[in-house]
C-alpha cells in the first residue's frame, strides 16, 4: 500500500500544474517525468522540479534545448513555473530506455554507432551531455536512438571544480567528473558509452560501482564485449583513475 500511494500521491500534487498547463490523460513515466495530452501540442512529456538541485538540473536543460533543437533528442515546446514547482514542456518520444527489462537490444555495433552519431552532433554544438547511462538513452518505436535527461549538459572545455553542483550518476561517470577535477571533455561522454555498452551485453565493467571504488579494490575490469577502442579507453581511465588516488583520499 505505501508503494502505491508513493506512486499516486505526486499524480495529486501536481493536478493544478496539469490543468494550468491544459493537461490531460496525465500518467507517470518516471519519478519526475509524466505523459499526457495537451491541447495545444498532442502527445507531450512533462518534467517536474520541486527540490533546489532539481530545480537547477531543469534550468539548464532548459537552457540548452530552447536554444537547441535536433533529431537526436526530445523537441522543447515550453517552460515556466506555477505555484513552487518549475517545468519543461517536451516533444512525446514513443520508445523504451535502455535500462528496460522490456527492450529487445539492438546489435552491439548498431547501438555503438547510433550513440556515436547522436554524441558527435552534440559534442559539434560544443556540450557534452554529462550523464550518459541506459536510463538516458531512448530506442524509439522506429528504432532510433535519442538522447534524453539534459540536466547535466555542460559546455566544453569549463572547469569541473567551478561548478556549483554535481549530478553525475558514479556507477557510469569518468574520473575527472567523479573527482571534480580538470575540463569538460567529450571523452567524459564517452568513457560512459563504453560502460553502459558493456554493462548492457555482458556485465559492469566494475561490478557495479564506481571506477574509484572498483580501483581501490585493485581487481580487472570486464570490458570484453566492447571494441577495442573502448576497451582502450576504459583501461586508460583506470590508470587515471590509481594516479589520482594516489593522491586524494576521496572515495
């Protein structure tokens, strides 16, 4: 019964944003991200912050997909607040997350190259997407691969220790964002690629933890279903990774 009311009760707490915004037939995709049907837009996704950090992720993804349109990622419609909570309006993409126990995985190859192209055309834009992981990336009804969740979206080349907060997901992230050290680098967006493919057709190449903790355990990673490119760059991290202990103690 608590599980069920956890599911139903923020459905009623945002009843006044959905009729503000001339929402129907509301259901729930994930914890924040919601379904319905707007009179203005057809079929939309709708995304809710409440809390401060929530608040900051949605204004950067604001930021970036008003300014930013592309068949690689959801269309932005609208934006704004009501009451205490903020929104984004988003085109309706019809797909399941990688993360789905219900997905049929596409070939290996077929994946990496659809992930390439989708992260070159951003990376062209001069962003890295910031959270790469299987919840983020959506297989679409006609096969396509689109990005999604841009909360994290960074421009190339800033500091990571000059950010006012940090929303990488530790299980999938490269050291320097994990240690909050250096500049933004496409290959951030890579390193998680490699361990989100590898997790998907075979297993986490650090058995489920972070690349710092995994380090600090001194064990060998599992990084065989990958080509040898990202192989390469995985086995490259993890050295960063031992140099940078070394000489912090964090994690």
């Amino acid at each position: 019964m608590a599980r069920v009311a956890e599911e139903i009760e923020p459905l009623e707490r945002y009843k006044p944003l959905f009729r503000a915004l001339r929402l129907s037939q509301c259901s729930s995709l994930s914890r924040s991200v919601y379904k319905a049907y707007s009179q203005t837009h057809g079929w939309v996704s709708l995304k809710v912050a409440e809390t401060a950090l929530a608040k900051a992720q949605l204004t950067n993804e604001v930021r970036f997909l008003s300014t930013h349109q592309s068949r690689y990622w959801p269309r932005y419609l609208s934006s704004g607040s009501v009451a205490d909570f903020e929104w984004l309006l988003l085109s309706f993409e019809d797909g399941v997350v990688l993360s789905s126990s219900r997905l049929k995985l596409p070939r290996l190859n077929s994946l990496i190259e659809s992930l390439q192209n989708a992260l070159r055309h951003l990376h062209s834009l001069n962003f890295i997407h910031g959270d790469i992981k299987p919840a983020n990336i959506l297989i679409t009804s006609d096969d396509t691969v689109k990005l999604i969740d841009f909360g994290s979206v960074l421009p190339i080349g800033i500091c990571y220790p000059s950010l006012t907060y940090s929303s990488i997901s530790p299980r999938f992230s490269a050291p320097n964002p994990h240690f909050r050290l250096g500049h933004t680098h496409p290959k951030d967006d890579f390193f998680s690629i490699a361990v989100s493919v590898q997790s998907l057709y075979d297993r986490h190449p650090f058995q489920l933890q972070s690349i710092t903790s995994f380090c600090q355990q001194k064990q060998t990673p599992d990084i065989g279903a990958l080509p040898s490119r990202y192989q390469m760059l995985l086995l490259q991290s993890i050295t960063r990774t031992q140099q940078l202990l070394t000489k912090s103690p964090i994690q």
